[in-house]
C-alpha cells in the first residue's frame, strides 16, 4: 500500500484488514469471501460500517459443489 493510501485511509477512518500478510480496504459495496483457515484480522470497525459473518460447514460444499 502506498503511503498516498495509507493517508487516504486515515482520513476517511476505512478500516484496514490484514488477509494472509497482506493489507486490503474494502470500498463500500465490496464483499469479501474467506476461505477456512485464512489468516486475517481487521481494525476496529466505524459506527457506519457494517460486519456480517456467515459460517458454512465445509461439508455443505463437498456435497453441493462436486
């Protein structure tokens, strides 16, 4: 991330995640799917973000998407 970014993303107050290492801001309307076992934290959300977390069984895929 540039350092152009990095003050954009202060200003505004985006929360910054961290996926595998690696720093992502999502903009507004973007979805953000995780596969198990990913490694990822995210800042501390804003009073006008919104977090949804859906946990799907592994086996739900196994025995809808083979």
């Amino acid at each position: 991330m540039s350092s152009f970014e990095k003050s954009i993303q202060e200003r505004l107050k985006i929360p910054k995640q961290t996926i595998n290492g690696k720093e992502v801001i999502l903009k507004e309307g973007d979805l953000c799917l995780l596969d198990t076992n990913v490694i990822h934290s995210i800042d501390q959300a804003g009073e006008n973000d919104i977090v949804i977390n859906i946990m799907v069984r592994t086996s739900y895929f196994d025995s809808n998407f083979t």
